[in-house]
C-alpha cells in the first residue's frame, strides 16, 4: 500500500441535537477555545503528511468554504464535495471518490467526523501501514477504524475488538469487550465501488465487511470527545 496522503472530513450533517448552535453555524465550525473543530484535524492532517483534504457539506457549506479556502493556510490542499442534502455517511464517501482516487491512482484513504475532539495522532496511524494486517489469509483489510472506550452517551458501544479484527457479533464463548466507533478510520475504495450513489449510513457496509473478516483495528484510550450537544461543547470549552 502507498503512502496515504488524502484525507476526507465528514461535515455534511445537519447538527439537529446541536441547535439552536448549528441553526447559523455548521457542526465542524463551532469553537473550541478560539479554534473550530474543524482547524485541530486539519492542522493535525498537515502534521501526519496529509497533502489533500476532501471536505463534504451540504448545511451552510458555504461558510465552510469561506473559513477554510483552499487550505493554504493549514499546508494542505482542501477541495470540497457538494451534497443538496446531506447523504449519511457512506453516501458522502461514494459521492466523493472521484475527488478521493482522482484516475484511481490512489486506493486507501482516511476519513474523519468532523464533529469529534482529539488529541489522535494521525502521524502514528498513517506510519503504521494498518491495512497491511492480514484478514483470513492473505486477505487485506478493507477497513482500519479506531475504536475508544465507551462515552456515557454509548456506554453500550458499537463493536467488538478482537485479535485486532472489529466485529459485530462475536459468540458467547470468547470474551471479548465492546467499544465505541471513534469515527475515525481508514478505508480502501474497494468498500465502497461497487455500492450506488444515494443517501447510505456507514454502519451497514462495515457490518457486511466485518462479518466477511476484513475490518481490523485498534483502541485508543486518549482524548476523544464526541461533539454531539451544547453541553459537551461547553464542558470541553
């Protein structure tokens, strides 16, 4: 696998547990201490190596395009994918792989909530190659996510880590413990070529790679916050 050196942030949702906050402003532009959401993972992504930046949006895109520009001025690259709505998260992805693989040169890319806080290194993820890591055989990984310990507000969590395979459902007799999805991950285009343009959530086609064994990765137990309320905003300002 080559150097990663796209990257995709998610901002094209609405916010609707956000309001009134995200009634005149987009998620990833609400601020944390001065600085956006947005600005701490692009400057991030400039650190790890990133050249390009795919940003889609739909709600209030144009203040996003009007506070980042052309990402100049985080050493980086920004092009935008218009959506008229919002297409899930899935959906946003297909709808920008043009912009993602331009002439297919590129296979593998990372993508990132937009709405999350973090002090992940993206540098440490991207040195590591993690979709190297063998899944049944000489399998490759279609996806790599990062998964954190479980938030109040998911204290269920999502999937189960497992000898560094993600899982869904794991039987009765391994004893296996479940996380939280931290939105951050990095995919192959190969996961999603063959599905159709349209609205589609992530959640399913994960699920459906999972149970085939070929999503892996790894627990991260440092500051991750799920910018999903007013009051998580302010307790983290």
């Amino acid at each position: 696998m080559k150097q990663i050196n796209t990257a995709m942030i998610l901002a094209a949702g609405r916010g609707e547990r956000m309001r009134p906050l995200t009634d005149i402003t987009p998620k990833p532009l609400l601020e944390v201490k001065g600085k956006a959401l947005i600005e701490y993972h692009l400057e991030r992504l400039a650190v790890a190596g990133i050249e390009r930046v795919v940003i889609n949006h739909a709600w209030l895109g144009e203040q996003l395009i009007q506070r980042l520009g052309d990402g100049s001025q985080y050493n980086l690259d920004i092009l935008y994918s218009e959506e008229e709505a919002a297409l899930e998260t899935a959906g946003g992805i297909i709808h920008a792989l043009p912009l993602l693989c331009p002439n297919h040169k590129e296979s593998h890319f990372l993508v990132i909530n937009g709405d999350i806080f973090t002090d992940f290194s993206f540098a440490d993820m991207l040195a590591s190659n993690p979709l190297k890591i063998a899944c049944q055989g000489n399998t490759l990984s279609l996806a790599h996510l990062i998964l954190v310990p479980n938030p109040p507000h998911n204290i269920n969590g999502d999937f189960y880590l497992q000898d560094q395979h993600i899982l869904k459902q794991v039987p009765e007799s391994i004893n296996a413990t479940k996380y939280t999805f931290s939105g951050i991950g990095i995919y192959s285009s190969a996961l999603f070529n063959h599905l159709p343009q349209g609205n589609l959530r992530l959640a399913p086609v994960l699920i459906d790679a999972m149970a085939k064994g070929r999503v892996t990765g790894a627990l991260y137990e440092g500051t991750w916050i799920d910018i999903g309320t007013p009051q998580r905003l302010a307790q983290l300002n």
